[in-house]
C-alpha cells in the first residue's frame, strides 16, 4: 500500500483551525472562568441545563471554531456533561 503525499493546502488549513481552537478554549478554560459550557449560558438556560442533568439526562452541545480567514473545516466538537448526584 502507497500512501499518498500530503497535501500541504489541507495541512496549513488544519493547522490554522487547531491554533485558533486552542486560543478558543485557552481563552474559555483560566482559573476563575467557567468550568461547565454551561456555566456560561444565560440564566434561564443554565437553570434549564442544571434541572436536565439533575434529572438524570446527559447534555450535548456542538462546538465550532469560527475566525475570520479560517478555511471551513469538517470537525466537529461536542461538548458531553452528564453528572452522577448522589
């Protein structure tokens, strides 16, 4: 099997989207900011997500990485919370 070689357009593209996610996440993830996406929702649908996972239920949220000059990319990130309340 012959692997074919890289195609730098795609490489540089890729690249540009995990830098500019990065910066994303470094900017969302400190200390003292939110920890659960949900934390940083408006009130009434924090409250909603709190009430959805003391319920029992599981919480995913679709993430993307949008900047102006970066290339469209086909990744997706999804963002999963479900707490075990004892």
């Amino acid at each position: 099997m012959e692997l074919r070689p890289r195609n730098h357009h795609w490489t540089a593209a890729f690249d540009k989207y995990v830098g500019a996610t990065e910066a994303r996440l470094n900017s969302e993830l400190h200390p003292g900011g939110i920890f659960l996406y949900v934390d940083g929702l408006p009130i009434d649908a924090k409250k909603a997500s709190y009430d959805q996972l003391k319920n029992g239920e599981v919480l995913v949220e679709k993430r993307e990485t949008k900047r102006p000059g970066l290339a469209p990319m086909f990744l997706t990130e999804w963002y999963i919370i479900g707490l075990a309340l004892f």
